[in-house]
C-alpha cells in the first residue's frame, strides 16, 4: 500500500507542525512542559480559541470580522461598569453578551441589506466600537469585581480552569451548529457560492447576518473571561486581537474564500498562536521582535491558504 505522503500533509499538516513546535519549545525550554505552563497556555488560548470560533463561522460563509478585538474592548468595559455599579452576575453576564450580539447584528446588516463589503464594515465598527470603549471609560479602566464575576475567568471546575471549560464547550456547539444544523449547512454553501444558495431560494442574508451575530457574541464572551481574569476593564485592551484570531483560523485550515474548514482546525490553530506566544516569552525574545514573529505567522497563514486553494 503506497503511502500518500500529500494527503496526509493536507489533512493533518497543522496537527503535525503544532506537535513539531511543541517539540521543539520542550527542547529549548524544560518549562513548557510544566503542568502550570500548560494550563496557562490553554487558559490563554482560550480567549482567542472562543473568538476564532466566530470568526470561524464569518470566513467560511466567505467575509470577514476586523472589529472583534474593539468588541472585545466595548463588551468588557460595558461589563466592568456593571459589575463596580452592584448589577448582580447574571446582569452584567447578559449586559456584555448583549453588547457583542448587537455590534454583531449592525455588522450583518449593513452587509446583507446595505449591501457594503464585510472589510469596510466591520472596519468602520473597529474605530466606532473602540470610540464607544473610551467614551463610556473616560479612557481609563474600569476594575474592582466581586467574586462571582472573577470566576469566569480564575475559577477552577474539578480543578480545570473555568476559561478553559467555556472554550471547550464553545468548540463543542461550534462543531455541532455546523455540521448538524441548517446554519452550518448554508454557511458552507453561502462561502462556496452564494449564487447558488440564492436560487435555491434560500434567504442567504438571514445566515450571513448570523454568522456575524455569531462573531459579535464569541467576541463578547472572550471579553468576559478577559476582564474577569484581569479584574479590569481597560479602554485599550483587544487592540490587534483581530490578527491573531484571523491568524488561528486560517492556520487552522478555513479558506479565507470561504466554504472549507473545520473549528476543530480552528482550536489547534489558537492553540499554536498561543504555544508560540509563549514559548517566545519563555526563551526570553524581545517583545518588538515577537512583533516581527507574529506577522511572519500572518503571512505565512495566508500563503498556505492559498497553496491549498491552488491545491484543490
């Protein structure tokens, strides 16, 4: 039986080159293979791995979501408010995953029924969201929590992170709306060409609209974890978080073109930004040089996107 060495690197490419690097950080770094280590790089991981989910969900119906790091901002400021004014947990939990919702549905709708492209939306939410974050904070943080907000993102379940339960359970339902469900069927197809789903008479805008509905709220869920774990608020976190989640999708084998991919792909591929992230901090690499790094990775992302395209 001949060995198809092509297929198994397209198939299982990105899980090799996460093992490969692990690998090569245990090497370099006796650290990183420290159980702390490892919970922390999860626990990490774990606000960008919620992100790309969504994320995950608007590049395969073939758009783009360059706001969710100023959602991110917005949501969690919004929550922190709540929480220094007394609004009890469940209030300032719906508070901020309402927050994220709604940024969510004017991004879809603006796309859908404005008929403007998802790359100057979601842009323009960018700067309104991140404007919105330092209006309402006076552009300073906003921290203090009690202790049922700061379990979301410090608490323990049967000694598992609380972050790291919420993105397992989000890759979970992720898994499950796309490949069981009416959404995830059209999502495909909407990225594969949206011109057939529309003379199938399927109403394509509803979906796209959910797809960044979607975005918005795993944005606004990555804020909670975020701020809780922080215990603050701040007007200038989730800056440049949009690349690092785009970043984990693609590496994670979505088509930027859209209609492939998995969130499957998708989690191994947050995991690898974070494993690099800190492996870089464990090897002691200059910060401006991690910089470097990242947009490396970005491009590189990319670049095999493309080779896969060209491959299919």
């Amino acid at each position: 039986m001949k060995l198809d060495v092509k297929h198994i690197l397209k198939t299982y490419g990105i899980f090799l080159a996460f093992l490969l690097i692990c690998i090569i950080l245990a090497i370099l770094s006796p650290v990183f293979l420290r159980w702390n280590n490892i919970l922390n790089v999860i626990r990490q991981s774990s606000i960008y791995g919620v992100m790309a989910v969504g994320m995950t969900f608007v590049i395969l119906s073939g758009g783009i979501d360059l706001s969710v790091g100023s959602v991110l901002a917005l949501s969690g400021i919004i929550a922190a408010g709540a929480a220094t004014a007394g609004v009890g947990i469940f209030g300032i939990v719906a508070l901020g995953l309402l927050v994220g919702v709604l940024c969510g549905l004017f991004n879809g709708l603006m796309i859908t029924l404005g008929k403007i492209t998802p790359f100057v939306i979601t842009l323009g939410m960018m700067s309104i969201a991140r404007g919105l974050t330092l209006i309402y904070s006076g552009g300073r943080p906003i921290s203090g929590f009690e202790g049922a907000f700061r379990f979301i993102g410090g608490g323990f379940i049967l000694g598992i992170p609380f972050p790291i339960v919420i993105l397992a359970v989000t890759v979970l339902i992720g898994w499950l709306v796309l490949t069981q469900t009416r959404l995830g069927r059209y999502t495909y197809a909407i990225g594969g060409n949206e011109e057939t789903v529309k003379l199938s008479g399927i109403n394509s805008n509803f979906y796209k609209t959910m797809v960044y509905v979607i975005s918005g709220l795993t944005s606004a869920m990555s804020a909670l974890i975020l701020t809780s774990r922080l215990n603050s608020g701040g007007p200038n976190v989730g800056q440049a978080y949009e690349l690092d989640v785009i970043a984990a999708v693609v590496i994670g084998g979505t088509s930027l073109s859209g209609g492939r991919g998995s969130v499957w792909g998708t989690l191994v591929g947050a995991l690898m930004i974070s494993v690099i992230n800190n492996g870089m901090n464990l090897l002691g690499i200059n910060p401006f040089f991690q910089l470097v790094v990242k947009g490396v990775i970005i491009i590189g992302a990319v670049f095999l996107d493309r080779l896969r395209d060209q491959a299919n």
